[in-house]
C-alpha cells in the first residue's frame, strides 16, 4: 500500500497509532528526518526514540517496529565527505537507544561499498545491537538520478563504480545493466557473510531489483513472466479474458461509432470524402 509519509504533532501520532492498531497491518517504519513529504509509508517524527518507547508501552508487540540506520552516519553530520568518528559513534549510540526502547529491525540507509555496511553490522554488535539489520540496496537505474540520489544522502561512491559508470553515463540500458550487475555482486558479498535478508529499493522501478533477486536465484523468472503483456484481472468473473481491456472512460464512444462516417474505399488524403459516381464517357458510344 502507498501513502504519504506522515510529519505529525504529538496528538496526530497517537490518533495515528489507534486507527493502525483498528484497521491497519502491524508493521510500520518510524524514521526520524527533516525533509519535506515524499513518497512511502513512514512516520516522521522528532526525538524517535521517545517514541519507540511510546509504541511499546502502548501497544506491546502488537506492532513490528522498524527504524532506520546509517552505516556512514545520518547525512546531517556527514560534513566533509565522511562523518567524524565522534559523529559516527554518536549516531551508533542512538540508534541503540531506539532498539533499547523497542525496535524490532534496522534498515539501512543505502550504501555501494559493502564494506562499509558489514563494518557498521560489526559496530552495532559490538555495543549491544542484536536485532536484524537489513541492508538497503538501491540498484543504479539512471545515471543522474544515482549522482542526486548519492549526493543527497552523501553517501560515498567507490572510485571502482565511478570509473565503471563514467563512460557510459549518457547510455541508460548500459547504466541500467551495470546497475543490475552492481547490485548482484553486493547482493552475494552481504549474503556469504551470513546476513540472511535483503531489501531493494525500486522508487516504482522494479525491473532492476527484479533481475538481480533472479541473478541471486531468489526468484524464478517463471513466476514473474506474464504470458500477455497485461496484467490479468483479479475480479473472479474476469479471469478467463484472453484481449486487452478497453478503458472506456477513455474512450467515450465505440470504434464502430467513430468510424461511421469513414468511407469504405478512401480516395486519398486531399480527395473528396463522398463517394465518386461513375460518369459516362461521352466519347465512348
């Protein structure tokens, strides 16, 4: 399900909280950020981890509780080019804070050197983490949209994938491709260190994330393929359709309709449109 990502006040989160816990899955990922609304379904909020706290002495485990980590810091300390180690291990500190106060998993913040990622795994363990921590993968899809994507989280790019995407930045199947390669290699390194769960974020492109998760074998491009290049309806008594729908609100009159006045046998583009009686030849006798 898509929504809005959601800045409340105090009241507007509790309210929030009670309609989930009546209606709503048990899952949510609580995030704290300053940026204007995008797209997701996220909870944004000031001082997380007071309301981590919240969630669970309110509704228990009646809800999984994600929250996000940083494995290079949050780009709000990151000001040249890295994180200072003061920052990046007040970052870590906070981060258990909001596990301590009832978080279930950690998702990433996206990164392109693995290594980066299995050193910020070693450092949560090594001050009382233990819960899952997903690693957030974004395949590279378009070359400009990667550098603002990047440049935006500050996040750091290993020269190895800079010189692979510079000659071919102005190719997108190419940058798709490498993307898609990319993202495979740092798919086996993270898993042959025993993290067990991956999570790809598209941005409403899945094509990418659906190739490397076969690449992984993780999926059978059978169970993806559409035998028709539609998808099928999922209204029981629609199943069996074997054409295309037709969207009328689109289409505010039939084919036979518009095509009525059409002649059978067109003369021509600049002719005239009524049909041509046959004229005798005056010199034919």
């Amino acid at each position: 399900m898509a929504s809005e990502i959601f800045s409340l006040n105090r009241l507007e989160i509790k309210l929030l909280l009670f309609q989930l816990a009546r209606i709503l899955g048990r899952s949510m990922l609580t995030e704290h950020d300053t940026t204007e609304k995008k797209r997701g379904l996220r909870i944004i909020v000031e001082h997380l981890s007071s309301w981590v706290q919240y969630i669970w002495a309110k509704y228990g485990d009646y809800f999984g509780i994600t929250v996000a980590g940083y494995p290079e810091a949050h780009p709000d300390v990151i000001l040249i080019e890295v994180a200072s180690l003061e920052a990046y291990q007040s970052d870590l500190a906070y981060l258990k804070q909001k596990v301590d106060a009832g978080a279930d998993l950690i998702v990433t913040q996206l990164f392109y050197d693995t290594d980066i990622y299995l050193k910020f795994v070693n450092d949560c363990r090594q001050i009382g983490i233990k819960c899952p921590i997903v690693p957030g993968i974004m395949p590279i899809n378009k070359y400009k949209g990667f550098v603002r994507m990047a440049g935006f989280c500050k996040t750091k790019i290993p020269t190895e994938v800079s010189t692979a995407l510079e000659p071919i930045k102005d190719n997108d199947e190419a940058v798709k491709a490498y993307g898609i390669h990319l993202g495979t290699e740092m798919c086996k390194k993270i898993l042959s260190h025993g993290i067990k769960t991956l999570h790809l974020y598209t941005l409403n492109m899945e094509k990418s994330a659906l190739a490397i998760s076969m690449n992984l074998g993780l999926i059978e491009e059978s169970k993806i393929s559409r035998s028709l290049p539609w998808r099928h309806p999922t209204n029981v008594f629609r199943v069996k359709e074997d054409v295309p729908p037709i969207f009328w609100v689109n289409r505010p009159k039939s084919y036979i309709s518009r095509t009525i006045g059409w002649e059978q046998y067109p003369h021509g583009r600049w002719s005239d449109s009524c049909p041509q009686r046959q004229v005798p030849d005056q010199n034919y006798q």
